[in-house]
C-alpha cells in the first residue's frame, strides 16, 4: 500500500463535497475518528456529503475503514477535509489544515438505558448480547460524556490492520510528526473518539520508524535570548559556543529534569543546525511547545 499523488490507489472510492476547494496542505499529523454509527454504508454516503447523496454539508474525512477491513478514500492528502473542526495541538491551531482525518466505524460510547440494555449518541438501542455478538466491548468512564460506566465497542482485528497499513503508508510519504485523537486535539470539549477500544500507543509508534522527523516533542526558543547550560541549574557553566540561544530557535527536548530541558538545537532562526551537534539544559519556561 502506497501514496502515489496524495492518494491510495487501491482505496481510492470518489471525492466527497465536503472539503476546502482551492486550499492545499502539507499533512503533518494524522487525527484518528469513530463515526457514530453502524453502518459503513451510510456512514460512507454521510462522509460524501451531496457527492453520496446525504444532506450532509459539514463534515467528512480522507478515509473510512470499515469492521471488515475494507477502505475508502474520499478525499485526497493534500486536500483540507473537514474532520477535526475546532481544534488545537500545542501551538498548533485548525488541524483541518495540518492533518490526515481517518474515520473508523465504530458507534461509540453507549449509556446504560435503565432497562439492561445500551444506547448510543443517535438513540439507537443495543442488548448486551448484540454488543457481544458485535465483536464485543469494554466498560470505561469518560468525563465528557457523564460519571457513569459507558460500553466502548471494540474494533475488529482486520479494520486495525487495514488502519495500521494506511498510517504506515501516510507516514513513507509525508513527515508526519504524530498521530493524535479527536477528543485529545478538540477545544469545545465534547469529542470522545476514538475511544479507549481504540489502541492508541501501538498506532503512534507506527511513525517512528518513517515520516516523523522527531520522536522528541519540539519546541520555539520564546525568550529573547536563553542561557544553555551545562546542567539543569543556573550554578553549571553556559554551554559555549553559543552560550545563548537566539528568540525563534526550534529544539528537540531529549529528557526533563524539574523544571529544565536537556535539548538538541534542530534550528536556529530559519536556518537548520550544520556542522557538529549542540546540546545542553535550559529552562522550560521559556520553551514553546510547536508538537
């Protein structure tokens, strides 16, 4: 499975409605989605917008991965899909414009409906036994939706494998720094997905090996000018050269110390680091997280 002109061949299905036309971007994270609902048919036509016929006119992704493996791509890479709405990742603000949306069908959480059984967000009914005979669930509490115990139903073996080898192949042709939730990334407080069915860990380390450009959060030099340092104290000796580093330069935090950061300058001003390695303690206060 491979990206060939921002689109995967083999998912490739047709171009929803619901996307920026005329706006370009340049992926650098993957956001990870449930749908909400039980069927990929319809959650496919939804995804569509007017191009499957739904009524939809606000929201869609790049891809939708079914319970049985199956995929389709609707919109491609390099095109702003509309999946993340309000959102903020660090420094980091509209993720609609930074990042790859994949849905995955899943409903999502279900109440307790007082007589047994589930509902879930639409109001659809589901026994006990149907959530079993489903794949299964969890129990799990979340905060956004209430206090109580919610059923997270599980995702199937062939739709997180059909998802890994999309995420394998999105990072082999983008640098991708992260792959993220929508609950994690959404600022009005409210999304949940995908859910703690979902095995996040093993996905984001899908990207270490490939596009990412680091494996260490980084971060903006805010203060006009920084002391580095030989250790996490203002008693070690300044690191020299440069002994300062300049407003604006980017640096990979490698580990924490209290309140200091051991770092890696990756650039400085709008030139990327040549030549040998410079590493050495500062103060976090004066670091601005980029991702």
């Amino acid at each position: 499975m491979d990206v060939v002109n921002h689109r995967i061949d083999a998912l490739w299905h047709k171009h929803t409605s619901n996307y920026s036309q005329g706006k370009t971007i340049k992926p650098r994270f993957i956001v990870m989605h449930y749908t909400t609902g039980w069927s990929a048919e319809n959650n496919l036509a939804w995804l569509l917008g007017r191009a499957g016929g739904s009524g939809n006119t606000e929201s869609s992704a790049h891809i939708l991965v079914g319970r049985d493996g199956k995929a389709w791509q609707i919109c491609p890479f390099n095109r702003r899909a509309w999946h993340a709405g309000p959102s903020r990742l660090g420094t980091v603000a509209d993720l609609n414009s930074h990042a790859i949306g994949i849905e995955l069908l899943n409903p999502g959480w279900l109440k307790p409906d007082g007589h047994g059984g589930w509902v879930d967000y639409h109001g659809n009914r589901r026994s006990t036994r149907q959530l079993q005979s489903d794949g299964g669930y969890l129990l799990a509490r979340n905060s956004r939706v209430g206090s109580g115990e919610l059923a997270w139903p599980l995702y199937t073996d062939a739709q997180l494998d059909t998802s890994r080898q999309i995420c394998l192949a999105i990072a082999r042709a983008y640098p991708i720094h992260e792959i993220v939730t929508h609950e994690e990334v959404d600022t009005r407080g409210w999304k949940t997905d995908p859910g703690p069915a979902f095995p996040l860990d093993s996905f984001r380390s899908l990207v270490d090996d490939y596009g990412r450009e680091s494996a260490q959060p980084r971060y903006k030099v805010s203060a006009s000018r920084l002391n580095l340092r030989g250790g996490p104290a203002t008693s070690y000796e300044l690191v020299d050269p440069p002994g300062q580093l300049q407003q604006g330069t980017l640096v990979e935090a490698l580990r924490h110390e209290g309140d200091w950061a051991y770092v890696q300058v990756v650039r400085e001003g709008s030139r990327a680091q040549a030549g040998a390695t410079v590493t050495g303690w500062v103060h976090s206060a004066y670091l601005q997280r980029q991702w």
